[in-house]
C-alpha cells in the first residue's frame, strides 16, 4: 500500500478522535488537510460514554439517545470528510475516549493521532483537555493536538 509523505513523515492511516464539539471539528478538518497531502486514509472515532453532549452544553444519557448521536457522528460531526474523495472510515465504540482512540489506533496501525485541545478547567489540565493529555502520554506514534482557531 503507498504512504504519503508530509513533513518526512510516512503517513498511511491517521486516527482522528470526534466528540461533536467545535474543537474536534477542527481536529476532522486537520486531518483531512494532512490526509489530503498523504494519500492516507482517515479513521473517525467517537467514543461513545455514559453521558453525552449532544446540542452544546447539554448532557443526556447516551444509551437512549444513540442512534441521534450516531446520525450526528456520520453527518454533522464528520462532515469536513465528506465529499474529499479521501478513503474514510468511522468507528463508534463504547468506552471512555482517550482509551477508545488509543485502542482503535493501536488496532488500525495508525501513523498519526489526531485530537482536539479541550479546556476543561482543571489546574492541572489547563493546557490541554483530559482526553488529549491521555492519548498524547498513552499513544506509541506521533499525536497533533489541534489548537482552536
């Protein structure tokens, strides 16, 4: 199978983790641009939990509301992909994210993670979201934190 090369990277596969917010939409469309360089497929993500945000701030439980969630990872949340003639796939799993995106990178053999940043307010956490602090410290291959524009 050919690998693009972006940055003197070989870049097949890239694993991109989508949870419907402004930020991972800017993650999608990251990865896009760098699958678009490389000829590498992308491999949506989203990790589905016990509570999910479906419209902005509000939480509902995830299990009635899944197949609503579902639509909106294969529509809304994913959207930049389509249309692309880029090699796509989407993965919903239930788990909790950091671990989900790690494991399906691992199982997919993906060159590059791709997740958004996430504020969530914690001192520790300050610069990055919790998710994206666990997939750049668990992660084996290379991870691109997209920041917000």
């Amino acid at each position: 199978m050919w690998c693009g090369i972006v940055g003197g990277m070989a870049i097949d596969r890239i694993v991109v983790g989508v949870d419907g917010s402004m930020n991972s939409l800017q993650a999608v469309e990251f990865a896009a641009e760098m699958a678009a360089a490389a000829d590498a497929e992308v491999v949506a993500v989203h990790a589905l939990g016990l509570l999910e945000h479906i419209d902005g701030d509000e939480v509902v439980p995830a299990y009635p509301n899944r197949h609503e969630i579902e639509r909106r990872f294969h529509s809304d949340w994913t959207a930049p992909l389509d249309g692309t003639g880029l090699r796509v796939r989407r993965i919903l799993r239930d788990g909790e994210a950091s671990s989900v995106v790690l494991a399906v990178a691992e199982e997919e053999s993906a060159d590059l993670i791709v997740v958004g940043k996430r504020g969530l307010g914690n001192v520790t956490l300050q610069l990055l979201g919790s998710t994206s602090t666990k997939v750049s410290l668990g992660s084996k291959v290379p991870v691109v934190v997209v920041p917000m524009r």
